[in-house]
C-alpha cells in the first residue's frame, strides 16, 4: 500500500489530470470525478464475477488455498487478492495473485486489475493455443500513439519472445512459452486499458502484481513490483526451506535503473530512508515511486516504469508443499523463512493465510512501534491436494518453526542477506534463503557492500513507508473530498 504524502506542499503535480484549476464549478451533479463510479456499477460487476465457480477474492479457504487480507493503518485497504481454481475451465489448473495498489486510487486500480487481468489471460491463453495468428489480431487491436513505455514493452517483449523459444526448446516445456507470451499479451492490454478507463485516475495511481498459474506440476509466475511470491519445500535432510521465486522489482536493480535513466527518469533515494530508491521524474521531485514496474502510474511510463512483467518457470516436485503469495506489508517484517515456518505450523490449512497477516501485523507493532501497521493480504496455494485440511506441516517441520514470539530481533549473530531488490526492506534474515537464479548475480555484485549495513531497521522506524509521494490528495472513503496527508 502506498499513501499520499505532500513533499512540496499542496502544489499539484505537473501535467496531473487532477491538477486544481482555478473556475468554479456551480454544477458539480453533472461532473464525473476521477476514481468514483456509481454504487450499481460495482455491484453488478462483483455479482458478474461471483458467478464464476472457484473463484475466491475475500478471506477464506478452499481445500487447495487460504487467502486473507486485512486494512493497516494507513487508510483504504489498497491491496486485492484472488485465487481462481479450473481457471480456464481447465480441472488442473489454478490461478492466484496479488496486488498492492499504490496512490490516491490504489485501491481501485488494485481491484480492477484482479477482477479483469486473469480474465485477458485466460482470453489470451485460450487464443494463442488456437493460433499465433489469432494473437497478433488481438494485441493489433489496440489503438494508440507509441510512448517510451511502449518501446520498452516492445522491446522486452521481443527479448523475451527470443528467448522463451530458446529456453522451451532446451529445458522448458511446451506450456511455458504459451503461458508466457500469454502473460505478456494480457499484462499489456490490461495496463492501455488503465490509461483510458474513465472512471479510475491512474495517472499517479497503480498496483503491483505477483501472479501465477498452476497447471499440474507446471508453475508458471507474472511479476511485477515489490510484492513476492515464495516457496515452502523440503531440503535433501527433509528440512523446511523457503525458495524466493519472484525478484522485487525496485529501481536500483542495475538493469531498472539503467533502463529508468535512459528514459531520462531519476532514481535516488530520500535522506531519512538511504536504503529506499525511488523513481522521480526529469524535473520534478514527484511522485518518488519505490518501485521500477507497475500498473498505471502513467506520470511516470515516459520516463522508464514499465509493466512488462519478469515470468519465470518451475517444475514443481513432490518436495515442494506450499507457495506464498504476499505484498510488502508481510515482506517488510518477515523474513521468507519466518513466512514459511508460520505456514507451516498454522493450526490448519483455512487458517494459515489468517495466521501469517496476524503474525505480520504483530510484528509491525513489535519492530516499529510509532509506525503505521502497513495493509497485508495473502495467498496460500498448497501444492499437495490429498493431505487433509486439519494441517499443514509434518510434525518434524512443527520442531523446526519458530513462532513469532520465539524470533530475537536483538540477537547480534543476525545478518543482512541478499541485495536490496531481493530484500527490499532491510528485513532481517534469519537463516540463508535460497535466491531465484535470475538474482543470483545480482547478489553476487551487490551482497557484499549489505554485508556493513548496521543491523538496525532504518526505513520504517518512526515514520510510515509508503511506495509513493505525491503532491496529490489521497482518496479517504466516506468523505466527499479527498484529504491531503502530510509527511510525518
């Protein structure tokens, strides 16, 4: 979740279609303001979506998932959530994601992309087995003048066309290069659509997402931002490890700052949090976005944000038990083995996505006690459908886990792991994780100059972290005007 924050007082953001204009409105009944819709319009778009059998977006369970999400004390709740079983109409086949909206319509564009991005990917999916041809006519539907972001899109779509047919051939399967241009499809038509919707203003407004789609022993994931996708899966000792398989998107990756500068974006962080990039246009200090991919944002898809997301592949193997799904407000206080001991040894299945934003919030109020608890919503997908709903971890793996309460913050043996776009938020590591092979080499470059970081939690300590900062209002629901936050 991103709140607004004022850095330069109550001027506007430059070219903001949101811009305070100096007429006066004598009508207001007959002027649409951005971000609002009538109450009939969602309504009947959520009944649509209910209608779907296997499809879950409020907190609950199924006997192959877990989910729940729960506000902080930042404001709206901005993050979503969904897990769709026989996604695709396919019995074998599930689909979960993530999102973490951002800005004063965060929590719109966040929901309006989980309501509609699975359906453009199950359309694209549908499509592109039937025909390579049937794909190119839908994504030339889409009308519009290039931007930069479109040529960035472009061109790692090509890259990444050029190089899922190289891999598909050597080691992945069939389903990945499908899947992925798939992905690639959906994500793009889903982000020119925010551009033009009427009713959500996502000019400094958008969300991250970590999706997946599951297809028997096939697990195919769509990245982009900070929030992270984790997997819980057993060691050659049978030990319970955490797997990062998403790398957080942040703008001083090596390759997203390379590509925001060249763009003519800036990246540089704020004084009183070093260790936050931030995203900033040429000539503006605004809106300072904490992460280098998301949906909307359009202030910034001149200079260097893309949504083009980083998809992965993984042949999932008995070993492996359960995958997380979260968004920064578990990351930024819970390290991925902490997540995954906690899941492991929540009391049930149902229960082990309640367990784990419960542990989170607890933490939150633990580790920074004058800050603001940030929103948390998670999915649990269980890899395993035959193990009974009465449990998710071996007695072994219940000796192992360690609760919050038993986790020393103070314990001077801790260290920092990992460059910052893996550990995106100082968090502590408890134990060696397992990186993503994509960031290993990144870790390689970047880990050493972690390693003389003090061990204190900088970032958030005594202020509240948001992912932007922007000279706009902030949507408070209940209230007929937006009200301005100031920084703390």
């Amino acid at each position: 979740m991103g709140s607004c924050l004022s850095v330069d007082g109550i001027s506007s953001l430059p070219y903001s279609p949101t811009s305070a204009s100096n007429g006066v409105r004598k009508r207001t009944s007959f002027k649409k303001k951005p971000g609002m819709r009538k109450p009939s319009y969602d309504s009947k778009r959520e009944e649509q979506l209910r209608r779907f059998p296997g499809r879950l977006f409020l907190n609950g369970a199924s006997d192959v998932a877990s989910l729940f999400t729960q506000q902080g004390k930042k404001g709206t709740n901005q993050d979503a959530m969904i897990v769709w079983e026989n996604f695709g109409s396919r019995t074998d086949t599930v689909f979960c994601g993530v999102f973490d909206g951002h800005g004063p319509y965060g929590h719109m564009v966040a929901k309006r992309v989980r309501d509609f991005l699975p359906l453009k990917l199950s359309a694209h999916w549908e499509v592109n087995i039937a025909s390579e041809d049937g794909l190119r006519e839908i994504n030339s539907s889409a009308t519009g003048s290039m931007n930069s972001e479109e040529i960035v899109f472009m061109s790692a779509d090509e890259e990444s066309r050029a190089a899922v047919y190289l891999e598909g051939k050597e080691k992945h399967p069939e389903i990945f290069r499908t899947l992925k241009e798939s992905f690639l499809k959906a994500f793009k038509v889903m982000d020119k659509e925010l551009r033009v919707h009427s009713n959500i203003d996502c000019f400094c407004s958008g969300t991250t997402a970590v999706t997946l789609i599951k297809q028997g022993q096939d697990l195919i994931i769509g990245n982009v931002g900070d929030s992270r996708a984790v997997l819980g899966t057993r060691d050659q000792d049978d030990s319970l490890i955490a797997v990062q398989l998403t790398v957080d998107l942040k703008p001083n990756l090596p390759r997203e700052e390379e590509r925001i500068k060249r763009c003519k974006g800036r990246v540089f962080a704020l004084q009183d949090e070093p260790e936050v990039a931030r995203v900033w246009l040429p000539n503006y200090d605004s809106p300072g976005l904490a992460m280098a991919r998301a949906f909307g944002d359009f202030c910034l898809k001149d200079f260097g944000l893309i949504s083009v997301p980083e998809i992965s592949y993984r042949r999932l193997t008995e070993k492996d038990e359960f995958i997380v799904l979260a968004t920064d407000g578990v990351w930024d206080v819970l390290s991925n083995k902490e997540v995954v001991d906690i899941v492991a040894s929540a009391a049930s299945r149902s229960s082990a996505a309640c367990a784990l934003v419960e542990s989170a919030v607890r933490a939150w109020r633990f580790k920074y006690p004058t800050s603001k608890v940030d929103d948390c919503a998670v999915v649990c997908l269980f890899l395993d459908p035959n193990t009974e709903n009465s449990s998710t971890s071996s007695p072994k793996s219940k000796e192992q886990s360690m609760s919050l309460d038993q986790v020393d913050i103070g314990n001077e043996k801790q260290e920092l792991l990992g460059p910052a776009g893996l550990d995106h938020s100082g968090t502590v590591r408890m134990c060696p994780e397992i990186l993503p092979e994509d960031g290993k080499e990144e870790a390689s470059k970047q880990g050493d100059k972690h390693m003389g970081l003090r061990e204190d939690w900088l970032a958030l300590e005594g202020v509240s972290r948001v992912n932007t900062l922007l000279t706009l209002p902030r949507f408070v629901a209940g209230k007929e005007k937006p009200v301005r936050e100031r920084k703390e």
